[in-house]
C-alpha cells in the first residue's frame, strides 16, 4: 500500500470539504491538534513517575512473631502406625 498520489489527496480534500463544509475544517483541526497536544503532555507526566517507582524498592515488611498454643492430642487416644 502506497502514499495517496496528488490528484486522491485532492479528491479526498473535496470529498472532506463537501460533508463537514469549509467553516468546520478549521475548527475540527483545532480539536485535533488539541487532543495530540493534550496525550503527548499526559505521557510526558507519566515518564517520570514510572522509573521513581521502580527505582526505590520497598522494604521487606517485617512479619511478628507471635507464640503460637501447641495443640495437643487427647492422651486417651492411642496412635495409629
């Protein structure tokens, strides 16, 4: 699949000015430039955030210990091999 050639961007352009009419096109580019501005920003803003994060490993959280009661077996029970 190749570029469009001079003569399809024309009848692409035409084709764009007949449904959205010429005093829109200036305002759809606008939100368009407005939208790239706005994502290119957020992604700008997440970059920094990401390696921080990675970078400064948490600490092992430290696990109490706590005396457990032993259970024992009843001794009127006898084992069984």
């Amino acid at each position: 699949m190749s570029m469009p050639s001079g003569t399809e961007l024309l009848l692409i352009f035409g084709i764009v000015i007949l449904l959205f009419g010429a005093k829109k096109i200036p305002d759809l580019a606008k939100g368009i430039g407005q939208g790239i501005r706005n994502f290119k920003k957020e992604m700008k803003e997440e970059e920094p955030a990401a390696p921080t994060a990675s970078a400064t490993p948490e600490a092992p959280k430290q696990v109490e210990t706590s005396t457990t009661a032993s259970v024992e077996a009843p001794k009127d029970q006898t084992k069984q091999a």
